[in-house]
C-alpha cells in the first residue's frame, strides 16, 4: 500500500475554470474527465436506492474511474474501510476515491491523489469525507502494509446503531440489491449493528453471502487483508421494503410484555394517540406536563381513546452486539419509564380513565414499530423517534423540536419524501417554543439542533394548537378505528394469544417444580 505524506492541499472549487487551472498546476491533463466519471458513478442505478458503482462492483466485483494522469478508465483494487461511519477509500492506479456520508447513501465524496498531495472534496460536507480521514487512512496504511495480492470479490459493509439510519440509508440498498443484481458472484456481507434484526431473516436471499458480524470497534482489523469492501447507501425507502420488514417482526416470538401490549392494542376498537417521550437531549424541558395537558385534551375529545406513550427502544441485537452501551440504555429506559408514569398519573388523576393510558417503553425497536403501525395520530419529537411511526406507516401526526427547527421551509414534506408510505407530518408553531436563537458560530447553531432542549412556553394554547391540527389532518379519526387500518393481521393476534398461553403454562410448570 502507497505512504501519504500529509498533508495534502484541499480544494473543494469544482467548476470548470478551477478544474482547468488546477489541472495545468499539477500537470493533471485529464481531470475534469476523471471528476465526471467520479460523479457519473456515484449516480444511482436504482433511483435513491442503489449506487452505480456498488452495482457494477457486485456483478463485476469492481468498478472503473477515468484516471485524470492518463485519461484511461482503470478498475478499483481494494479499499481501507475506516471504523465507525464506515468512511471508505477505494485504490485505483495512481489515485484514491474517498467514499463518506451515510445520510446521503454513501456518495463518491473525494478525489485524492498521494503523488500531487491534492485531496479534491466533490462532496463538500462535514459529515463527508475530511482532511483528519485522510489522517486516519494514513494511520491505517502504516498499521497494515499489505504486500499480497487482494482477494477476489467484493464485501459489503452494512449495520448502524441508529435504526433510522440503517432502514433509510442501508436496507433500502439491500432491498435493491436483491431485486437487480445478479447473485451469484464472490459477495460477502459485513455488518455492525442488525438493530432491526438479523438481515438474513429479512432478506433470505442473502444468506448464500454468509453475512457476518464484525463490531465497528474492530471493523478497521479487516483492512489487514486487502479486499474491495464498499459500503450499501440508500436516500429513500420504499414502501415494498416496509411490508418486508414488517413481515420479518411479526414472525418473531414477541416478550410477554411485548405480547400483552399488542393484545391490548389489538382489542382497542376506537382512536389511538402516539406519545413519544425523550429525554437529556432535543427533547421539552417541561415534557411530561405538556404531553399530559394533549393527553387529557385529547381524551376529553375522544372518549373511548387510547394513549401509546413511546419512550427508548431497545435494538434487536441488544444482547449480542458488544459496542452497545448496555448501562447507559438501561438508564435510559429508566428515565423514560419514570416520565411515561408521570406523564399517565397526571392523566388518570385528571380523567379517571387508567385504562386509556398504556406505556411501550423499553420493548424492542422491531416490535415497537408493529405497534406503531395501530396509531391514529402522534405527537413526537422531530427525529429518530418520529421515524417509528411516520416513517413505518401513513398515521398523520404534529411533531415539535427546538425553534431554530421549527423554522426551517418545508421541514416536515422532506422527513415524508424520504419514506414511500409517509404522511406530511405537521410541525408545532415555532411561536409556542423557547430556545436559544444567537450563537457563536454556525458550528455551535448545528450543535444546538442536535442537541439543543427548549421549553413550551404556553402549555394550554400548544395543547390546543396540536388538537386543531389534529382536527385538520384527520377530520374523520373518530370513524376509522385501527383495527381497519392495515397492520396487525387477526391470524397475528390469534399467534399472540396462543404464544401467551404456551408461555403461562410453562411458567406453572416452572412454578410446581420450582
């Protein structure tokens, strides 16, 4: 593997003027043809879905860059995946592709060329490929100095921590991959984080690849043994992927918790509220009074209602995966238990109605979206919890965030245009929200919005605010019960009932022999 000898010379000025004069300084003749290609093969061939050049590695088990040396197209070698955001550099004769930025489906982000000492950004972006990655690319070649040839075929490199992240910018391309490509080359499949589940359980058609479980905290151990491992990228998912995965979570053997809360969602014949609760971060400092006063609000206008309070999931590979922060998560259940019981006292104190309120803090991510799929409406933070419900099902719904958030154009058609089965979610009159609007720098505003909380500073006019918009966006709530609405199944819900009888018979087997 080649030395890099930092650091390099970044430009990030693409256009045609500064492409010509940068060529002529570093006596690149070709490189607006090697930029192009570049862009043509990071196009997607499957639209938002499957990338050009992940589809030609598959079927070819490379792809091809015009070279801006010499002008001629040359085939991608092997690649140094870099831990964590899976950041990846792909070696061609005489120069380097960078490949970064998960939310954006994994483009071809970089041009490096180690002989000029030029790093060329053609995505410019923080979360793409940077200068202190080609830090660490540097770190790996001097920590793995590989002399042998690299083996055939491809690896893709899947799994984030992030559920949302992994069903809209990696499945997807999954998904895809299974529909257009043609399966029977040198493929082999690495993943992270499963927080949906076990990919071939999901996707059957992959198991021939043999996917195996690698932590990101030992991903980087791979680039010992050079390969062209490319990582899936995906922009959109589309409704066939959902119907797969929900599928996939209805055939797995649910918790008793998990059980009881789906008979009781099952059997609840009128309109059901989603609550979402979150804590430390983006989240209302006076959160559980707010959602108490839309609770009862809401049951004063539908009597027979029922309320979900949603707190943390738990990924499906909880157990297995040894990066996740297993304390941390538990406290985090925690914490969302105590304001789920908060938020359902102040409820029942107001309503009389302890049968309204039930809390699915804590179960699984998988078996959380099932019940998601029974919501009438929601109210949820703007975020990775929205995304259980609106992203999974067209339930309409008002989500709330910090002002700075709220003030953003046409926020809540961009969060629906990234799902094929998602309603345009209403946004909170930024009006009725504190935070801090002056910052430092614009470093420090994109930090606020990712970790920023704020304050509903009129509880009572938010709470009505959110019952006209749930007027406006589902005038006919009260005449579509759940139950109609497409989701769990009856021979679902006679599964579940015959699993809790198997469940407590043996537990009074259990219980005679204890």
């Amino acid at each position: 593997m080649p030395h890099l000898n930092l650091p390099f010379a970044t430009e990030t000025d693409l256009t045609q003027g500064h492409l010509a004069a940068l060529a002529l300084r570093y006596s690149l003749p070709h490189l607006h043809e090697s930029i192009r290609s570049i862009q043509l093969a990071s196009d997607f061939h499957v639209p938002r879905t499957l990338r050009r050049y992940l589809f030609d590695a598959i079927q070819t088990s490379s792809f091809e860059i015009v070279s801006p040396l010499d002008g001629r197209p040359y085939s991608a070698k092997y690649s140094v995946v870099l831990g964590g955001d899976k950041t990846t550099f792909v070696f061609f004769e005489g120069f380097i592709v960078g490949i970064g930025h998960l939310a954006r489906g994994f483009p071809l982000s970089a041009l490096i060329l180690p002989a000029q000492r030029l790093f060329l950004k053609i995505v410019d972006d923080h979360w793409a490929v940077r200068h202190e990655h080609l830090e660490q690319l540097a770190e790996q070649l001097h920590h793995h100095p590989i002399s042998a040839p690299p083996e055939p075929g491809v690896a893709l490199l899947s799994g984030d921590a992030n559920f949302a992240h992994h069903v809209w910018n990696q499945l997807p391309s999954l998904q895809a991959i299974v529909e257009h490509c043609d399966l029977s080359g040198t493929v082999e499949i690495i993943n992270t984080h499963e927080p949906l589940g076990s990919i071939t359980q999901m996707f059957p058609e992959l198991a021939r690849f043999s996917p195996r479980h690698v932590p990101d905290v030992f991903l980087e151990q791979v680039n010992a043994t050079p390969k062209l491992r490319l990582p899936v990228g995906s922009i959109f998912i589309p409704a066939k992927l959902i119907s797969r995965l929900l599928v996939a979570f209805n055939s797995r053997a649910p918790s008793e918790q998990e059980i009881a809360l789906r008979l009781r969602i099952a059997a609840h014949r009128s309109t059901i509220l989603w609550l979402s609760i979150r804590t430390r971060t983006r989240a209302p400092t006076n959160q559980a009074q707010v959602l108490a006063r839309i609770g009862c609000d809401y049951l004063s206008r539908n009597p027979d209602g029922l309320i979900v309070l949603d707190g943390h999931s738990v990924p499906e590979d909880f157990i297995e995966n040894i990066t996740h922060d297993k304390p941390a998560q538990r406290k985090l259940v925690e914490e969302c238990s105590a304001i789920a019981a908060e938020v359902a006292c102040k409820i029942i104190a107001q309503t009389s109605r302890s049968e309204s309120v039930v809390s699915a803090v804590g179960i699984s991510i998988a078996q959380t979206i099932l019940l998601a799929q029974q919501a009438t409406v929601y109210f949820c933070h703007h975020g990775t919890v929205q995304h259980k419900v609106g992203w999974f099902s067209s339930a309409p719904g008002v989500v709330h965030c910090n002002r700075r958030t709220l003030q953003v154009t046409d926020l809540g058609k961009y969060i629906a245009d990234q799902s094929e089965v998602a309603e345009i979610p209403l946004y909170l009159p930024h009006d009725l929200v504190e935070s801090p609007t002056e910052f430092e720098s614009e470093d420090a505003a994109s930090s606020a919005d990712i970790a920023e909380n704020y304050y509903v500073n009129d509880i009572q006019t938010a709470s009505e605010a959110v019952m006209r918009l749930f007027a406006t966006i589902r005038a006919d709530a009260h005449a579509v019960p759940p139950a109609a609405q497409p989701g769990m199944a009856r021979a679902t819900v006679i599964f579940l009932v015959l699993v809790a009888l198997v469940i407590g018979y043996l537990n009074a087997v259990a219980n005679i022999f204890a």
